[in-house]
C-alpha cells in the first residue's frame, strides 16, 4: 500500500484511513477512556484503548526508548510495541493515538519516540496527536476534533469523574461483592447513549440519578481509612502504570480517594491563564482557555453543591480553594509538568481529614520528584498529622516492595486510630 509521508518522513493518518484504520489508545483511566472512544466513535474513528498488561509491555518499552526515559513513556511505547507485534491486529490497517498536553513535561515528546520505535518494524503505522493546541499542522491530517466532539468528549469527561467518584466510594463498603462495578457498567451504557442525544448538557438531571442509584447499593457501616492518590497524572490514574493500587488498596480494607480528571483539565487551563497574568503569554486561544475555564469552574460548583445536598457522598474539591491554599507552599507559576498542583491536591485531601496520602512517583518524571518529594514536607508541616509517602514506579521496582510500603504506611495509620 502506498504510504504517505510528513514532512517530518514519517507516515500520516490520513483522511481515507478514517474508514479503514483501528485506532488503538494506550489505557490511562478505564471508565473514562471508554466514554471517550464512544464519543469518537460517533464521528467516524473506530477506536480501541488496549488493555494488554503483561510484562511484555515494560520489556518491549525497555527495548524500544533509551533506559532513561520516563517510565509512563516507556509503557505506553511497549503498550503499543506489545500490541502491534502480538497477531491480534493488521498492522496495515492500523494508527496509534497519543495524547499531548504540549508542556514542558517529556509527555511532549513521547511521539517523536514512538515513531522512531516504529521506523523499523513498523514503518507503515502512522501515530495521532490527540491535542488540543495544534502541536502538528498538516493539510492531510485525517484526525480532527470540531468543537463539538470536543464539548462532547469534555462532558463524558465530567460524567466518567462522577462516575468513577461514586464506584470508589461504594466498592470499598459493598456488602453485595460486584453490585457497584454492575451499576459502573449499567451507567457507561447510558452516558454513552446520553451522549448521542442533546440532552447530554443537562449534567444535573443525571448527576441526581447517579446519586441516587450509587446510593442504593447496601454499604457496611464500618469506618474504613481513607487514602488520596496523587502523584504525575499517568501513574495516578493508570492501573498498569500504578500495579493496579486502587484495587490493592480496597483489598486492604480501605477507600481509595483519587482526585477528578477536570481538576486537571483545570489546572490546565489555569495555567494558560497565569502565563498571561504573569509572562504576557496572550494567544489567540487564550479566550478559548477563559471561556472552558470559566464553564467547567461553575460545573464543578454545581457538582459539589448538588453532592453536599444528597448527602450520602463526598464531593470533590474546590479547585479555587486548592488554587488559593496552595499558594502558603508554592507560586502558581510554578507549574511544569503537575507543578503546583500536587501540593494542592496533598494538602487539600488532608485537610478534609484524609491524612494518608500516596504520592505516585514514576522514574524520570523530573517536575513529579521535584515538587512533589520536595513540597511534602512543607505539608507535612502545616499539617503533622499528614501521613505521607511517596511510591516509585519503574522498570525495576517489584510490585511486592511497593504494596510492602503501603502496608507499612497503613500499619502506621491504624496505629495512630488507636
């Protein structure tokens, strides 16, 4: 078949291939990633987010980027690597999607590092820049995401949060083993009908609907400790980056807290917004920025105002109040990478009296070890109660001494229960 070329050499996802290419996704966060691919799906991209774990997947990472690359890139790349290589697909028939936030964080780049691990073996694979800043400008490019799909895809973001904040808060509790990943599914179905309507803006209608159904499930009423998961977005979110640590955790007996995906997409379009207040960095999307900032705060208000009526859950944060506590630890220029926001999110969870926090450190996240290992410690000031330990994923730590770990920050935490 004939390849067409970038001008960078390698080979393009092109408009004819939207109607015969499978697009695989690497996993990051499942409910969410599922919605997601649905919402494409309604355009016309068949999309797939591969669920291949093996320890093939960090050996073909190891084998295809240099040792000294991040470890959320090295399993994405190996995730894709594994995949490709394992028969299931027709390789001619077949594109990689990345997605790109554009910052100073190597996530940036990890595209450059996928093709060139492909130039080989692969060569007739295009790869996809899921971005929304323009990062590659080319007239054939087959890949493109109107505002609508974005709106779109935006919104079954903010359902997957509701959705993944109720499961955690009922399958630790379950009395009935399977009944709240049951309901999960159930509501999948339906956001992902919901979102082929244009009722799908009416968040509040189906945000009541959610709470009430989570609400059903039979809970025990025994007090469980409570664990916020921070860290660098990937491995805070991924079950392969993580070792699948919300599931660990709830096997402890405890609730794993795992902040919202739009806290991020919140941070991130704060941040557009400081670099003009602070640098004069103004854009032509930067109205852009304001408008979905403005948007997504008030839905976010919504949110927490509507969960603290029903009363039977605990709402996210309040992204303004993580915006303006931070700030005692560290400025809010200081954001490469998840910059500020770790310490936010560290010291908002123990300051709603979830004191034992994992931080997630994947090897080579440079802005993650710095601001995260080094603010620690001023939030563990402000608040000596904080319980707070730092994981470190990569290619050579077992998972055994990371849960060993865990285990030895939960024996402290119930000792200090009494």
């Amino acid at each position: 078949m004939d390849i067409e070329l970038g001008k960078d050499g390698y080979p393009i996802f092109t408009p004819e291939m939207k109607k015969t290419h499978t697009i695989l996704i690497p996993m990051m966060l499942p409910i969410h990633f599922e919605i997601l691919i649905s919402v494409f799906g309604q355009y016309g991209y068949k999309c797939e987010v591969m669920k291949n774990e093996s320890r093939a997947v960090v050996d073909e990472g190891l084998k295809n980027v240099h040792n000294d690359t991040c470890y959320p890139a090295l399993l994405c790349i190996g995730q894709f690597m594994d995949a490709l290589k394992s028969g299931k697909y027709d390789v001619n028939k077949v594109a990689l999607m990345l997605p790109q936030t554009g910052g100073g964080c190597r996530a940036s780049n990890y595209i450059y590092l996928l093709r060139k691990a492909l130039k080989d073996t692969f060569p007739q694979v295009p790869v996809i820049s899921l971005n929304f800043i323009g990062l590659e400008k080319n007239p054939r490019n087959g890949w493109h995401m109107s505002m609508p799909e974005l709106v779109k895809a935006l919104y079954g973001m903010m359902y997957a949060d509701m959705l993944m904040t109720l499961y955690n808060q009922c399958r630790s509790a379950e009395l009935i083993k399977g009944s709240s990943k049951k309901l999960l599914d159930r509501w999948i179905r339906r956001v992902i009908t919901l979102l082929k309507t244009k009722d799908f803006m009416n968040t509040k209608k189906y945000y009541v609907r959610m709470l009430d159904d989570f609400a059903k499930i039979e809970r025990s009423s025994v007090p469980r400790i409570k664990v916020g998961i921070v860290g660098e977005i990937y491995v805070k979110f991924s079950p392969l980056g993580n070792n699948h640590l919300e599931d660990f955790l709830i096997s402890e007996g405890c609730e794993p807290v795992v902040p919202s995906l739009m806290e991020f997409i919140l941070y991130y379009l704060s941040n557009k917004l400081t670099d003009v207040e602070i640098y004069g960095k103004h854009t032509k999307l930067t109205p852009i920025f304001r408008m979905f900032y403005k948007n997504f705060l008030k839905q976010e208000k919504e949110t927490i105002k509507l969960m603290e009526q029903h009363g039977h859950f605990t709402p996210p944060h309040d992204f303004e109040h993580l915006k303006a506590s931070v700030q005692q630890y560290i400025g809010l220029g200081v954001n490469m990478g998840e910059g500020w926001l770790i310490p936010a999110e560290m010291g908002a969870l123990v300051e709603s009296g979830i004191e034992n926090v994992i931080c997630t450190q994947p090897f080579g996240c440079l802005p993650n070890h710095i601001i995260a290992k080094g603010m620690s410690r001023a939030v563990k000031e402000h608040y000596p109660n904080a319980n707070i330990i730092a994981i470190d994923y990569d290619p050579g730590a077992t998972r055994v001494n990371q849960e060993n770990r865990i285990k030895l920050m939960l024996a402290n935490a119930r000792a200090s229960q009494g």
